[in-house]
C-alpha cells in the first residue's frame, strides 16, 4: 500500500465533517481511504493514448433558450384584485411608524 493515511488525517478529515469517531471506525477509515487511494493509482497506469478526452459521456449540446417574455405586463389586471391601490401600487397597512 504506497499511500498512508495517518491518524492525524483522519482526526483532521473528522472534524471538517463533524463527525465523532471511535477508535475501530478511524482504523476503518484509515484502510478505506487506502484502498481508494490504491485504486486511483491503479486507473492512473490505464494506457489512455487512443482514448479521446470527453467531458460527458453522451454528446451535449447547448439546451439555452432565448430569454423571450411570453405572458407581457399583466400588472394592471393584477391590481384590479387589490382592495385598494395608488400609482399603479398596492395599498398595504402601515408596518412601523
């Protein structure tokens, strides 16, 4: 296993997450982490010469729309259900003096 992962990590990686571990899950922990390290070492022997590089795994094209309003101004029907209303506002109790 070329990649060690100290307690000092797993104390620090512990208190970033808030978490509380007993002394088996920090040894627990500490192999996980190893292996995962392990395996990443692993993927980074694959030979990727002819593999072209790729930011999705299906091809993705631009889904933005034009930002076009399509309903308009209503604000002058909306007012119409305002119990009261002045300059095109809403009339509301004072909150504060």
């Amino acid at each position: 296993m070329a990649n060690q992962i100290t307690d000092e990590t797993i104390d620090y990686v512990g208190i970033l997450a808030k978490l509380e571990l007993s002394d088996e899950e920090k040894q627990q922990a500490k192999k996980d982490k190893g292996n995962m390290l392990d395996y990443i070492d692993q993927l980074g022997e694959l030979d990727t010469t002819d593999v072209e590089p790729m930011s999705h795994v299906f091809p993705a094209e631009n889904v933005f729309r034009e930002d076009v309003v399509t309903n308009g101004d209503e604000s002058l029907r909306i007012l119409q259900n305002a119990p009261e209303e002045k300059d095109n506002m809403f009339v509301v109790p004072r909150t504060f003096d």
